[in-house]
C-alpha cells in the first residue's frame, strides 16, 4: 500500500476504526497524491515563469483561449478555463456546506466534512461505491429504485442489489425495511435512501421517516456497522404538508458511531441544471472531526483524480455566481411554484375514481415523478406503445407500473395525459 494511503488510514482508523473498516479495498488504498506532478506544481505556486502547469498560457499571464468561446460566457477566464482542483474548487465547496446547512437547520452543531465536488450525482454515488462496495457487497435499496443504480454499483463494482418492500397500505414498509436490515446477521451493510424517490415521488412522512432513523439506530446499537447513501438528488422538492423537509442525512449524520452518512447531493435537479454535471459527496458520523473527515475527502478526491481529474469549472462558477446572487432564492421559489402547481394538477386529475378501472397510483408527494400502477391483465408495454402511438403521450413502462414525470408536464396539459392513460388502457382491455 503506498504509505499517503497508510497515512490517511491511521487518520480514521485513530478517529474512529469503524469507518476504516468500512472502505472497501480500493477504498482504503486510495489516496490524493501530495508528492509527484501536484505537489511540484503547488510548491511553485507564485513563481515569476512558472512552467508546471499542463495548461497553456497566454503571454500577459491569463489563460489561453479561443475568442469564440470566451465571448460565450460573461464571466471572467480565470472561471472557465483552467481546471479546477479534484476536490472541486474550495469557494463552491465552502458555500455547498453552509447551504447545506441552510436547508438543514437540525444540523446545527454537527460538524461535517467539506463537500467534495462530483461529476454530478451519479458519479458521486460511482464515487461512494469506489470508496465503500467490494465485489461481492450487498447494497439495500427499496423495490422501486433509480434504474441507473445497476450500471452504476453492480456493473462497476460488482456490488449486489438487494430489494426490500417500499410501500403497505398506502405508506412506507417500515417491517419490509427492518426486516431487510435484520438479514444476514451482524455485519456490515450498506443502504441507499432516496427521498423524494425515482421513481415513485415518495418522502416519507415525519413519523415513517423517524422510525427509519431509529430502525437504523437499532441496528448500529445491535453491532452492525452501516453505510448509508443518502441520493438527495430532488432535494427541496416536498409538496404537501407533513413530510419531512430536511434530508435524512441530517439524522443520520449524528446517529451512532457505527453509521457513516454520505450524503450526495447537486443541483442537477433542485437548480435545474441537469447538463452542468456538478455535485457533492459529503460525510457525516458521530463525533467525526475535521481531521478524519479530511482523509476521507482526500482519499475521495483521490478517486476523483483516478477517475475524471476534476469537474467542470465553469459550471462550478455559473453556479456559485446564482447561490451568491440575491435573486436565487426568489427565483427557485418561481420555478418551485410551476412544479407544485403541476402536482396540485395530478392530484386534481386523479380524483376521477373512473380511472381506478385501469390503474391506481402509487403514493407520491414530492419530486420530479409520481406512478400509476395498472390493474391485472394490462399490459405496460403494450399501453406504452398504444398511448406514444394513438396518444402522443410519453411515459416510462416499469413492469406494468407507469412512471410519470409530471415535472416535464404543463399543468393544464395533465388532465389530457391521464385521459390519455386512461383511454390506452380501455384500448388495450
Ligand atoms: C435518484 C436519482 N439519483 C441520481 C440521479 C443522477 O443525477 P445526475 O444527473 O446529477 O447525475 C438521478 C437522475 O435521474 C436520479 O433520479
């Protein structure tokens, strides 16, 4: 093992030994090289010719580039050309955490590693299975789970999904889900929670979503030793009343020394801005502190470096520039606004009981989705086809389960598009 991994190991091991025995192999020798091409070009940092960089440079200092590229963008080079560091650039990270902290008030007081700046969510969560799946893991996902998980921890890293019931009568299966935890025997487990969920717009209600926590309490107090993913990738997206607002992770994060929380999270989805590919890999644990967290964020941006070098700069500035600007805030409210008004829409649309001849949906309350599930002898696919041809209307088939992205929907478009399901499933009868 090269010894700047050895190190970063003692650093957790010494903090807390749980964690380190939670890394998976590529995990635990992975480190962020200080030495070799990024130390020499650090030290020369400053220097009058400074010919360390593998980047080129204009003669009066700032960087090369192409006119017709730059008169693109209204931001000043240094933003866009140059690469960004693996761990992303600091002031986007630094702004990251306190917004975090922002949207999670109950945070306060537990301290968190820096956000480390992903390629967007999926790469943090490719990352997260980096750090913590070896071939052979299981990772527990609910029965209704973001297809791209397969590709992204089973193809990649040879990690196993295994399914637990999401939904009895009408809400979250908490026994599915304890049940789920409790199998195998004491060991470690790795869990991914997705609220609001791809793809069926669930978050769990204020009670559901404390008696996960304390299930996942239970577990860590029984010897268990947990990895919990939190993909918060349509954080901020909770539409009716009594449904928690703040992620899990913020729970999660100060819930016992054996449950390392590693939040991801981005703007692909809250800002919309879904090409951009930025975001965050972010740790908590009980009674973590800076120091161990900073040999996680090394040996993740290690990965990073191994993997994609570093993430975008540009987008990383566009972003910072609008979480600065004072209109954000209002702005997100608008765009919030249309999402609810075209949920309000479903709900409205769905109080028409004639269409529980064919389907019933799925509880939704939050997020980009919602799911109607089809009554016996319809076939998915076959109505699928029948509404894109007679219809004109595109959805997602999932094993005769439709998935609906009403985020893409005008809202006085939705009462034409379950009319539509509707009429392709009197069709298909
Ligand atoms: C649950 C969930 N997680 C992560 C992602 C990926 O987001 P990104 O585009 O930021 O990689 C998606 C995208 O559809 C998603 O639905």
């Amino acid at each position: 093992m090269n010894p700047q991994a050895e190190q970063l190991n003692k650093i957790i091991e010494e903090k807390n030994p749980v964690v380190l025995e939670l890394l998976s192999e590529r995990g635990k020798n992975i480190f962020f090289p200080k030495k070799g091409i990024l130390g020499q070009t650090a030290d020369a940092k400053g220097t009058k010719i400074n010919a360390t960089i593998g980047a080129a440079i204009e003669d009066d200092g700032s960087p090369m580039r192409l006119e017709a590229i730059a008169s693109k963008v209204g931001l000043d080079p240094s933003l866009i050309f140059p690469y960004a560091p693996s761990f992303g650039r600091p002031d986007i990270r630094a702004k990251w955490k306190s917004m975090i902290y922002e949207k999670n008030p109950s945070l306060e007081g537990q301290e968190l590693s820096l956000p480390v700046v992903t390629n967007a969510l999926t790469h943090g969560i490719s990352m997260a299975g980096y750090m913590f799946l070896n071939p052979g893991d299981e990772v527990i996902v609910p029965d209704l789970f973001w297809g791209n998980y397969n590709l992204i921890l089973n193809n990649a890293y040879g990690a196993s999904l295994t399914k637990f019931n999401l939904f009895k009568n009408g809400g979250f299966d908490l026994d599915a889900f304890k049940a789920k935890l409790e199998y195998g025997g004491i060991g470690k487990k790795v869990l991914i929670l997705n609220f609001p969920n791809n793809p069926s717009g669930y978050t769990p209600t204020f009670e559901e979503a404390n008696a996960i926590i304390e299930i996942i309490k239970e577990s860590a107090e029984k010897g268990n030793k947990l990895v919990v993913i939190t993909d918060d990738a349509y954080f901020g997206l909770v539409y009716q009343e009594g449904i928690a607002t703040e992620s899990i992770f913020a729970s999660l994060c100060k819930l016992h020394e054996n449950i390392l929380a590693v939040k991801v999270d981005g703007p692909t989805k809250e800002d919309y801005v879904w090409g951009f590919r930025v975001g965050f890999i972010t740790y908590g644990i009980k009674n973590g502190d800076a120091h161990m967290y900073s040999a996680l964020e090394a040996k993740t941006a290690g990965a990073i470096r191994g993997n994609i070098s570093n993430s975008a700069n540009i987008s990383q500035s566009l972003l910072l520039g609008a979480f600065n600007s004072t209109e954000y805030h209002k702005q997100k409210e608008a765009k919030f606004n249309i999402m609810k008004a075209r949920y309000d829409a479903v709900k409205e649309a769905l109080t028409d009981n004639k269409y529980n001849e064919c389907f019933t949906a799925i509880p939704y309350n939050s997020g980009y989705f919602m799911c109607v599930k089809l009554v016996d002898g319809l076939d998915g696919e076959k109505v699928r086809q029948v509404l894109i041809e007679k219809y004109s209307i595109g959805l997602i088939n999932l094993n005769n389960v439709l998935r609906i992205a009403y985020s893409a929907v005008a809202a006085s478009d939705v009462k034409e598009l379950f009319e539509g399901i509707y009429n392709a499933c009197l069709d298909c009868k």
